[in-house]
C-alpha cells in the first residue's frame, strides 16, 4: 500500500499524466526535488505508468466487443494466447459464467466478426459470445469525449507515437525527435490534448491503490432508456467502467473495490439503479492484459481527420 502523499500523486497523475513537478509539489506540500524522487519511484515500480491513450476515432479502432469466453483445458493458456492478438486490449481470467473475458477493438463490425472467429480458434475455446459495446459511457482511463475540429500532420502523428510510448516524455526530447523548438512542441502536444485527440493519464496499479477486488456486471434494462440507466450505473462509487450496447444485455461493466464486502455494496447499488437487473457478475481472478496502445500507422489516415 501507499503512503498518504504517494496515494495523492497517483491520484493527480491520473487526472493529469502531464502535471509538472511544481504543480504536484504544491498539491502535497513537499519540495519539487522531493516530489520528482517520488514519481520517478513510482514509474520506475511501475506503481503507475503514464501513457498517452489516442482517441478511437483517430486510430480507426471504433467497433468494440466484449468477449465471454468459456473453455476445455486450462483456462490460462487460453487466456496469454487471447491476449497476445493485437486487437485485444483487455483480456482476464474469471470466475463466474465464463472462465475469461476480453475485449476487442477492430475498425468496424467486419473486421470485429473476423477477429472474435479467431479467437474461437484458439486451442481450448469452447464458445465465445459477443457484447457488441454502442457507446463507452465511462472509462476511468480511455478518452470517450468527442473528438475537437483538428486536422493532424506527420509531425502530429508522431508525437502521438512518442506520447503513446511515454506519457511524461520531456518537451525537449520530444521537440528533438520532431525537430521544432520546445515551445513549439509545447503548443503542438496542449493542442492534441485539448481537442481530445489524446489523453496523457496514469495507469495505476490497482492494489497499490487498495482496490484488490475487480467484478464485472452486465445488466439488462427494465424500463427507461438504455442510456439514461447506464448513466445512473455509471454514476456509483465504484464503477470504473460502463458500456451501452446489445446482446445477452444492455450494459456491461466493471468495477473496483478494495474488499469484496464492498464489491457486493457497489453490486447491490447498481442493483437498486431504477431500471437496471444484474443478470451476470463475475469475480475477475487475474488480469492478463490491460493494453490502451494502438498501432499507429507512420503517417495519419483519413481516421486522423476530426471533426467536432
């Protein structure tokens, strides 16, 4: 566990991956050099890691399907070949309805069935079935904003790549890998960031933070409007993610908690969201992967174009 400064950094670098150290000095009381030996430990346990997460319509990633996987044999090595496809960003193992979920992330619903068949193709999957998500209605980590009205050059692109690789990188390593000056570079990196092409957070360590216990949830709605329940499921303490869409439900979810007495009371308050019935909830025993990278081509695409 951390200390009560170090919770309050992680928690400062995941609203802001790009925070200065001066700033993150004046939020806990400490001195700039005091602060910076602290993050740099912190990155360098991989407590938390920065990185940049580019918005899903600039990399052409807009179809995504949530996958509950049963299996034959172990369920692990089914797991590790699941996530080392590059489509899947998510994948863990569960105890509940199915022995693993993943989620996948394609360019459309085409390439999304091609993938999902792949993954029926591994050795030891059973059955694979498809939540396909609509609309991210919450994401503690991923950009669900819509995009500003922002054109994106090659120097864009690969700044987007950097950033990708090393959130916290420096404006003067950055502004000698695109060749403008530092403030230059500066400019160009608060504009992505503001237009909502790319968001700089903390990944964090969820037991560092106190959260040992991860559930997942998908619930059909009664009554009301999809949305208007999944923002209302959205809304409790707890829930990191939430997603609107069809299949066996209307919304599937995932939340944190640090004991599993209070990943029941997180369950039960969805429970009692108007118009929302828990049909599923799975425990997850292990995350195997947890990815928000994408493969950026070397050259912006007409995905690159955003429009507000």
């Amino acid at each position: 566990m951390l200390d009560a400064v170090d919770t309050v950094l992680v928690r400062e670098l995941q609203r802001d991956g790009r925070a200065t150290f001066q700033a993150l000095a004046d939020r806990v009381g400490l001195s700039r050099t005091a602060v910076r030996a602290r993050v740099q430990h912190l990155l360098e346990t991989q407590v938390v890691r920065v990185v940049g997460i580019v918005h899903s319509a600039v990399v052409g990633t807009q179809a995504v399907g949530h996958v509950s996987i049963t299996v034959d044999g172990s369920a692990r090595q089914a797991a590790e070949s699941i996530a080392a496809r590059p489509c899947v960003s998510f994948a863990a193992l569960t105890a509940g309805p199915c022995d693993l979920v993943a989620q996948v992330r394609t360019r459309d619903d085409e390439a999304l069935a091609a993938e999902v068949d792949q993954l029926r193709a591994i050795a030891g999957v059973r059955s694979a079935e498809v939540f396909r998500s609509v609309a991210t209605v919450r994401d503690a980590y991923s950009v669900v904003r819509e995009l500003g009205d922002i054109a994106l050059d090659d120097i864009d692109w690969r700044l987007l790549q950097e950033l990708q690789r090393d959130g916290r990188a420096p404006y003067t390593r950055l502004a000698q890998i695109i060749g403008l000056s530092q403030a230059a570079t500066r400019a160009r990196v608060v504009r992505l960031m503001r237009s909502g092409v790319i968001q700089v957070t903390g990944l964090a360590d969820p037991l560092a933070l106190g959260a040992a216990e991860l559930g997942g949830f998908g619930v059909v709605v009664d009554t009301g409007g999809v949305r208007k329940v999944a923002e209302a499921v959205a809304a409790q303490p707890g829930v990191r993610y939430v997603a609107a869409g069809f299949g066996r439900y209307d919304i599937v979810g995932l939340a944190e908690a640090s004991s599993r007495e209070e990943l029941v009371n997180i369950l039960d308050a969805i429970r009692a969201v108007p118009g929302a019935t828990v049909r599923d909830s799975w425990h997850h025993l292990e995350v195997i992967k947890e990815s928000y990278a994408a493969e950026l081509p070397d050259k912006p695409q007409e995905a690159g174009r955003a429009a507000g």
